[in-house]
C-alpha cells in the first residue's frame, strides 16, 4: 500500500463529505486506504460514511477521547504501536493525518507521495496550507516554540517584525510560501509521515488532548534523526477549527498543550527565573484569552436575547 489516510472526525459531517470526496478523486493510481476514526459524534456523520464511503473503514470510538488518542486508533488499526513491528512491508508506506475540513486537490496525494519517495530522508512532510479566503495557514510550516521563540511571540514581537528570521522564527514568514524547505514542523491538518520514521519515533503522545500533537510528534521524529520538510508546491484548503469552534474548552486546550509541550521538551534545561516567566506567561495569556471569549460569548448571548424579545 502506497498510502493509508487517517481522518479523525468530530461533528463535521458535511465538512468530513467533502473532504472525502476530494480524497477520492486525488487517488489517482495511488493504493490507499482511507480510515475515518469518530470520535462519538452527535451529528450524522457516522450514518454518512456507513450511506456514501461503502470502500472508507469506520471505526466509532465510544467517546471523544481527543486528537492524539483518536489518530492512535486509526494508526493501530493500519498495524502501527504493537510491541514490535515485524515486517514494515505489511504496513502502508506513508501515514496521512488528515482534518475533515480540509480539501485537496486533484493532484495533492500523488505529489506529496512522489516528492517524499524523491527524498528518502524525509520523515514527515506537508504541503502549502490555505485558508478559504486564500490566506496562508501560518501553522503550516514552523520552527519549534523554545522559550526563546515562544517569548518573542509572548511579548508581541513577531509580529512588530513578522519578516525577520529572529523575533519570528516560529511562523518562517520570511520564507516564500511556494519554496520547498526543511522545517521543524508542519501542520496537522495534514501531515504525511514515512513508516519508518513512526516506526522510530513511536504513536502521537496522548496527553496531548487537542493542540500541540503535531509539533510533539515532529519534534520526536527530528529526534530520531528523520528531516521534516515544507512542500510550497503543493497546496490544500484548510477551513481550521471546524471542529473545536474556538470554544471555551479548547482555548484551554491550547494553553495547556503549550505548557505540556515546554515541560516535556525545554524545561529541564532552562534557568529557573525564565521558566517562571514562561509560566506566569502562559497563564496570564491563557486567563486572559479565555476571559475575553466567554465575555463576548455573555455579550453575544445577551443581544440575541435582546433581539428576539424585540421580535416578539
């Protein structure tokens, strides 16, 4: 098998149909496979697959156990994470994370798997990501948030500098976004990773609940020696956070998947003083972020009350 393609659904139905439905028509001569894991959604998108995917392996998860966790079904089931792997041969060549509210192009799967078979020292890679409005999705290609990044970001001056190699390393915006370049990570959304680099570097770590997996597994991956690479020749639609609609609750992911990412990856080798500062960095920021979410979510909330007592 050329390619398997996990896609981790929660209560984008429509949106899991489409990208379907584009997967479909980029297979070309491509074996693939295509596994949908839910993970317990409320809406149809089960009974769509079961209707619309006859060819598509579903497998329902009894509840929504996150990002990771879910991906982790999906790998399990393609032979990936036993105790050993006997014989790479039986496994697919390359793994696709794929978000249900992306879309590809016609061409995307084949390209993706013919520059990955090019380099045989990539370990994961992704293509150019854009937004429905054309915009790029700056997640797409990244450095990792050492604390030295991640306090430029902190304090606002990636974005004074956006185009400078220093103060905004973490979102590359001075590299072209049609260049093909090594990278520390790409994006979630679609990540397609070689076999033996998920052989070296293990499954997705699963306390990362949602937010932060992808940069954890690409970090691991570099670890072990495989080269991670930012494919600007080919390009997706990304609708991004269909599924956690910026609630509440996966603010707090967000912020807890940074401090879990910094904990795991730099704080043993960083002075005391500065790992306080990242600290009461991040929960300020977080406190503040959610805060002011669920004060416009009240403010949102009252006018449409207001609204609809008018109406009547």
């Amino acid at each position: 098998m050329d390619l398997a393609i996990i896609i981790l659904n929660y209560n984008t139905a429509d949106l899991l149909r489409g990208c379907l439905r584009s997967v479909c028509a980029s297979r070309h001569r491509l074996c693939v496979a295509v596994v949908v894991v839910d993970n317990a959604s409320n809406d149809s998108s089960a009974a769509m697959v079961r209707a619309e995917f006859a060819d598509v392996q579903l497998i329902v998860n009894p509840a929504n156990i996150g990002y990771s966790a879910g991906n982790n079904v999906g790998l399990r089931a393609l032979g990936f994470g036993g105790q050993s792997i006997a014989c790479l041969d039986d496994l697919p060549r390359y793994v696709l994370l794929l978000n249900p509210d992306t879309l590809l192009r016609p061409t995307t799967l084949a390209e993706m798997v013919a520059y990955m078979d090019a380099y045989p020292a990539i370990g994961a890679a992704g293509p150019r990501v854009r937004r429905p409005d054309g915009a790029l999705d700056w997640a797409c290609r990244r450095s990792f948030p050492t604390p030295q990044v991640s306090f430029y970001r902190m304090v606002g001056l990636s974005k004074i500098f956006s185009r400078s190699r220093r103060f905004n390393a973490y979102n590359l915006a001075y590299l072209p976004e049609d260049a093909v370049h090594p990278v520390d990570s790409v994006v979630g959304a679609y990540m397609q990773v070689r076999r033996e680099a998920i052989r070296d570097a293990g499954l997705l770590d699963e306390r990362f609940f949602m937010y932060g997996e992808d940069l954890d597994w690409a970090k691991r991956i570099k670890d072990v020696g495989w080269e991670i690479w930012y494919n600007g020749a080919v390009e997706i639609t990304h609708v991004k956070e269909a599924a956690s609609s910026r609630s509440s609750k996966s603010r707090i992911d967000f912020y807890e998947a940074m401090w879990l990412f910094y904990a795991k990856h730099y704080r043993s080798k960083t002075p005391w003083l500065l790992d306080w500062v990242i600290l009461l960095g991040i929960v300020v920021k977080g406190g503040l972020d959610v805060a002011g979410h669920l004060w416009r979510y009240c403010r949102d909330g009252q006018r449409l009350g207001a609204n609809a007592a008018n109406v009547q």
